[in-house]
C-alpha cells in the first residue's frame, strides 16, 4: 500500500506530502499516526494523511517507524486542517501541529510523556510454602490480602528486591493521568423565567447545525443557561466543548463547570505543563470525559459525536490565532457544528460589531437575557473629564475618584482600578533634546519597569538597566512620562498610606498558580485595592467590590484600528460589570480626555445596542466590516528597501489580478516598521466578494515559495491592522 506522509520542512510551500510505502504489518489503523520517513539524506518524522496509488514514473521509499500506536489525528481532525488550509491558505502542517498538545506534535520531543505507578503483586503458579525469612513472609500474606499494591507502600525494600529475584512477586505499570488540581464550586440554582425559556430554545435545537447569538449583560446568567444545555447534551449521550478566552483568567466559571461536571469534565488550561495537557487529551481521545472547558485551541478537542459548543464572551480576541495557522475559532466552530449536525452558541455582553449584525440579519438566532439574575441594577457610573482635573493639577487620579476611594476604605468595601498598561511609565525622555529611549530592535519605546529598575520592550523582549544620563546631549534630568500598573500601586499606597493594594498584570502572573492567588487573596479581603491592566476586566466576580476605576478611558481609543471603538466599549463596559455584584450598589468613574466620544458615553450607560447602531454608522462610512471583508498582507524582510520594493510589486500584482471592485490599500508601513530587526509593510484588501481571491493570493505564495530575503503572510479578517 502507499500512503501520503505530510513532513515539515523549510520550504515555505502550503503542502509537503509525499507517498511512501507502507509495508502490509503497519498499514492496519495507519492513517493519522506519525511515522519516520527518509527524505533527501535526512529522516524525519511525518503525519500519514491518506492512502494513495503509486504515481508512474516515482519509487516511493518505505516507512522506516511507525511511531504511534493509535492514531494522533482522526478522520475529522484530518479533514479540519484540510479545511483550514484552504481556507486560511497555510501549510497543512501547520494545521495539524497547531491541533495537538506538544507531545504529539511531529518532531516535538516531551520527556515523560505517560506517567506511571508501579505495582507489585503475587505470581499465583509459584509456591511460596518454602519462603522462610520473616520480613518475606510478611510481605507474600500482606499481597494475599491486597491483590495490587504499589511498589511504593512497601516497607522492606530489600526483602521484596529478592521475592522479586525468585519471581515470587511480579512488578508491573501502570498508566495514570496527572492530577491538575482543579478547584470546584458547587452551587445549586433553580433558572429564573427568562434563563428557562432561552435553555428550552436551544434544547429544542440540539441535533440540528444552527448559530445563536446569546447577548445578556454581566451576571444575567448566560453561564447557568451554559451548564443547563451541556447537562441535557450529556443526557443524550453527546459530548460539549466550551470555549472561554483565556481560561488561566477565569478559573472561577471554570471552577463552576469543574463543580457540576466533576470528573466527566477536562480543562485545557494555558498553564498546564505539556504531560498534564497530554493526559487531558488522552482522556479526550479516549472518550473518557464528556465535556471540555478550554481555551481557543480546545476548538480542537477530539471528542466524537459532538452536541453542542459554546464559544463564551465571544468578542474576545484571543479567539483569533496571530501567528500560522491564523484561523478563526468560529470557522473551525462552524465546521465542527456541520459535521457532527450540533448548535453554537455564541455569549456576550459585548458582542462583536459583525455577530450583532449577523443576528439582526438572521443569519444568526438571536437570544436575550435582559436583566441581572438578581435584578440588581447596573452600576452608576460618572465620567470625569481629565482637561479639567489637570488644570487643577491632578495629573494621575481626580478628586471625585479620590474621594470615592476614601468613601470605599472607610466602608471596608473593595475597589478596583483599570489602567490598560503594565510598567512603570510609558517611556523615558530627555526634556533636553528630545531623545525617547528606543529599543534597538525594534520601532517602539522602552517602557521602565521600577521594580527591576529595566527598561523593557514589550515586543520583542530586550532589556536594559535603566539609564540616568541622556545618551545624546549628557542631560540628567530624564522624564518618565506617562503611568502604568506599577506607577498608579505606588501612587495610591501613597495617598493612602493604610490600604492594602495589590496589583495584577503579566509581570505579576508569569509564574504558576501567582494570578490565583491573587484573585483569592482579594477575594478573601486580603486587600483593599487591586490594581491591574485588562487582566481585571474579565469574568471575574468580586462580591465586596463596589467601585471600579478606569484611570485612562483613551487608552485603547487612540491606536490606530478600525476596531478601536468596539474595543474601547467592551472593555468599558466589562470592567463596569465588575462592580456591584453581590448586594452593594456598585459604581464606576471613568477618567478620560474624550468625554464625548460615543464608546465612552455608551458604555456609562451599559447602552450596547445604540453603540451598536452608532459604530455601524463609521463601519459603513468608511467601509469595514462588516461592511466588506479584509484581508491583510504582511510583508517583512530585515532590508527595508528590498521590503518595500516588494511590497509595491505585490500591490501591483494584485491590482493586476484582483477584481476591480476590490479595493487594494498600500503598500504602507505596518502599525510598528521595525519588529525584532525585520522592516513590516502592508498590503490591505477589501471586498464584498471576489472570485479570484483565492487564486491570486495562490499564485502570490508561489512566486515567493523561495524567496527567503522577504516574507509574506496573509491574515484573513486580521483584528489588528
Ligand atoms: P453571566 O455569565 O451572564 O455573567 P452568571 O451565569 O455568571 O452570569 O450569573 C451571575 C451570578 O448569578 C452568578 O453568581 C450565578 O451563580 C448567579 N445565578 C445565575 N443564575 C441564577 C439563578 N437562576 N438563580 C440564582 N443565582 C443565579
Ligand atoms: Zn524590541
């Protein structure tokens, strides 16, 4: 038999399969297992996609090992990365190694991949009756009574080293899952009118390839809805997948899932180590789990017979892939819902500009929880206009925001504070000259981070002490301008000297388990003040917490992106919802320079929907989505003049080729030029529909398949720009 064996190689070409022959002893259950392959003078290890005739004029090479007793990719998962690679037009390899946990990657070597216990027991066809020594005999009655004990639960090592050497005892493995520690919380509820009605609709749909739109705002109660849907997809035999955005930030509705669906459940962390994540997989694949709670990969979870996914807080970004495969959660969702004939549900406060308008369509069934479970009202919230307070000198925090702080620390109530960047200050400059300290590698400031006294470039990583003198004109006096996490803690504790205030970022949470025990330190009234980027804004839920803080309401809505709007509203309005969840009234300041823009006014008001109606105004204006689809075309290359040179060919090729109702943007320079020594240019395409699309952006790839001094990429429906 021969069969075609995807291998990764350097070639930068969308599809490296080539057929090799498989003798008859390995060719049973073949597909989808990884084997070792020659290819040119070196072996390397490929996944089997498919069976194949042999083409004339080719002598295929034999399969040097099968590596895999049972297949790593199944027929669907198989198909999925076919789909995506057509749809994405990435290399089929990639597809599938964005699929699997690391230890079943092609090439990923993991150490420990399956842990074992060893256990010990009697050889029942051996006498025993001539064993004399005490300790031996001891050990033959207590395997008698037990029939499996562990190695490990026996005292005398050296005397069952001997009934071992006799062969009397017999030691065998056995595989066991690492245990990942999930919290539980069990919590019985009883779903509320509206709750039932909208559980019902979807219940009535399970078995049938459908979208819903589920938008309810913060604490309406969508995750009950959730968990009432997967217990009647359990009930018919069917398995779930859950998606939420980044599930190392939301242990607490993990820990729901973990409480009612206790070990039938698997949860697909971010922090998993790779053997943890390897046995969460195996308990997939091995139908030994009924639900799956995961990140935007768990997408991929190999469960069969599939009746429901749900896809939480469905605006998130972290739902699209920024590095190849650059695929969309929702499309893999998508396909995923048509095979195994099963609804998805998409949840939201907040949702994205493009599902709400699918919904008004009807392309989408739209669903609405309106009210908080417990019918308590929004949050009030006040914008403060910054122009103001800086003409009183209040440069960081207002009055009215210090004020409420104080009326909070005296009430022992909680207080949150948002300010969208981690660090000290923005960055560093000379008040001389003008000099901004750079990074070397890339087009972007150095932030200064005060507690390791290192400036820090949050692209690419570099780091250098902090310097006092301006490497231009010898000045002293450097300026730290602008305030981050670490800035806005320091300032506070310096306002109020008694308040207890942690602070919650990347820097704070890069090790395991740091950002649990933050969430339940706060939660435990450990602290007063958590101060945190947009880290704090997500799913979390703080009962004593009744006052949230933004300190800079612009921060998101001067980077220059067509989304900056919908961004700067959702995160407004979920940092919002953080406040006044339990049975104090909550409320929220916003502090901004841009009172009156309309992401700002409508989020105070939790008014999503003439959001909606207001941003879809600009969308159409100015032709985004979901006016139009985008597709953007990256272009780097380490020289800058080659890069662009490049990059204006490729704008001509496509103008060439493209339809002419597409409009083709660039090239231009990319939001940052210089990433990590390479030069980034853009190309953007915008189109309703153009039926050479594909075939043009084919033959684009292939004409730079060898071309190694400039790299092209293509992201569909990019989210930045
Ligand atoms: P959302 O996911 O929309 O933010 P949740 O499902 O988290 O809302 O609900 C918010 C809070 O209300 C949670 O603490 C949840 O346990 C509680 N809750 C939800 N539904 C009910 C109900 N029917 N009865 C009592 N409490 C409920
Ligand atoms: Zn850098």
């Amino acid at each position: 038999m021969y069969v075609n064996v995807l291998i990764e190689t350097k070639v930068k070409s969308n599809n490296m399969m080539f057929t090799y022959h498989a003798s008859k002893d390995v060719c049973d259950n073949i597909i989808g297992k990884r084997v070792l392959v020659p290819f040119s003078s070196r072996i390397v290890e490929g996944f089997v996609i498919e069976f194949t005739s042999l083409p004339t004029n080719y002598e295929a090479k034999d399969i040097l090992k099968v590596i895999d007793d049972e297949p790593v990719l199944n027929e669907e998962l198989i198909n999925i990365g076919k789909y995506m690679s057509d749809k994405y037009l990435c290399p089929l390899i990639y597809t599938y190694q964005a699929m699997l946990p690391k230890a079943l990657k092609a090439n990923h070597k993991v150490n420990d991949k399956v842990k074992t216990l060893t256990y010990v027991k009697l050889n029942p066809f051996l006498d025993v009756s001539n064993v004399k020594i005490k300790s031996q005999i001891e050990i033959i009655s207590l395997l008698k009574k037990n029939k499996n004990l562990l190695k490990s639960d026996i005292k005398s090592k050296s005397s069952l080293k001997k009934l071992i050497e006799k062969g009397i005892v017999t030691e065998y493995k056995k595989e066991i899952y690492r245990d990942i520690n999930a919290t539980e919380t069990k919590k019985e509820v009883i779903l509320t009118k509206e709750q039932n009605e909208i559980s019902s609709r979807i219940k009535q749909s399970l078995g049938i390839s459908k979208v819903y739109l589920l938008y309810g705002v913060t604490g309406s109660g969508k995750t009950e809805v959730y968990i009432d849907v997967v217990k009647k997809v359990i009930e018919q035999g069917k398995t779930s997948i859950i998606l939420v955005p980044e599930i190392s930030l939301t242990p607490q509705i993990t820990a729901r899932f973990k409480g009612v669906f206790k070990d039938k459940i698997a949860i697909l962390h971010s922090s998993l180590s790779d053997g943890e994540r390897y046995d969460e997989f195996r308990k997939i694949k091995r139908g030994e789990v009924k639900v799956v709670i995961g990140a935007r990969s768990a997408i991929f979870a190999p469960l069969k017979n599939i009746g429901i996914i749900i896809i939480d807080e469905e605006h998130s970004e972290s739902y699209k892939q920024e590095n190849n495969p650059r695929y969309n959660t929702l499309d893999i969702a998508l396909k995923r819902s048509k095979t195994h004939n099963c609804p998805v549900i998409l949840g939201s406060a907040t949702p994205t500009i493009e599902s709400f308008a699918r919904a008004k369509k009807g392309y989408y069934n739209y669903l609405e929880l309106c009210q908080r479970v417990n019918k308590k009202p929004l949050p009030k919230v006040e914008i403060v206009d910054m122009k103001n307070e800086i003409r009183k000198g209040n440069k960081i925090f207002s009055s009215l925001l210090i004020n409420k702080i104080e009326d909070r620390l005296n009430k022992k109530e909680q207080i949150m504070l948002l300010i969208n960047r981690r660090g000290y200050s923005n960055y560093l400059t000379c008040p001389n000259c003008g000099y901004v300290f750079k990074c070397p590698n890339c087009d972007i400031t150095l932030t200064y981070h005060k507690t390791s006294g290192m400036m820090r470039c949050h692209y690419c990583g570099y780091a250098e002490y902090k310097k006092s003198v301006c490497p231009n004109c010898k000045e002293t006096d450097i300026r730290q301008i602008g305030s981050g996490t670490e800035k806005i803690q320091e300032e506070i504790k310096e306002i109020f000297t008694d308040a207890k205030v942690v602070r919650m970022d990347a820097d704070t949470t890069s090790k395991k388990g740091s950002h649990n025990k933050i969430i339940n330190d706060f939660n435990e009234g450990k602290y007063d003040i958590l101060v945190g980027t947009q880290m704090i804004a997500k799913g979390l839920n703080f009962p004593n917490v009744t006052l949230v803080g933004v300190i800079n309401g612009d921060s998101s809505l001067n980077i220059p992106n067509f989304r900056s709007s919908e961004r700067t509203f959702s995160l407004l309005d979920q940092v919002i919802g953080r406040s006044g969840r339990a049975l104090k009234a909550g409320e929220a300041i916003i502090q901004t320079y841009n009172p009156d823009h309309y992401s700002i006014v409508f989020a105070s008001k939790h008014d999503y929907k003439n959001f909606f109606v207001r941003e879809m105004l600009v969308r159409k204006k100015l032709n985004y989505p979901p006016y139009c689809f985008i597709t953007l075309i990256k272009i780097s290359s380490k020289d800058f003049n080659y890069g662009i040179n490049e990059a204006k060919k490729i704008s001509m090729f496509l103008k060439n080729n493209l339809s002419s109702k597409t409009s083709i943007l660039g090239p231009s320079i990319a939001s940052v030029l210089k990433i990590n020594n390479n030069y980034n240019f853009q190309v953007i395409l915008k189109y309703k529909k153009d039926d050479k699309l594909y075939d043009t952006l084919n033959e684009l790839i292939k004409i730079y398949e060898g071309n190694y001094k400039v790299k092209i990429e293509l992201d569909f429906d990019p989210i930045n720009l």
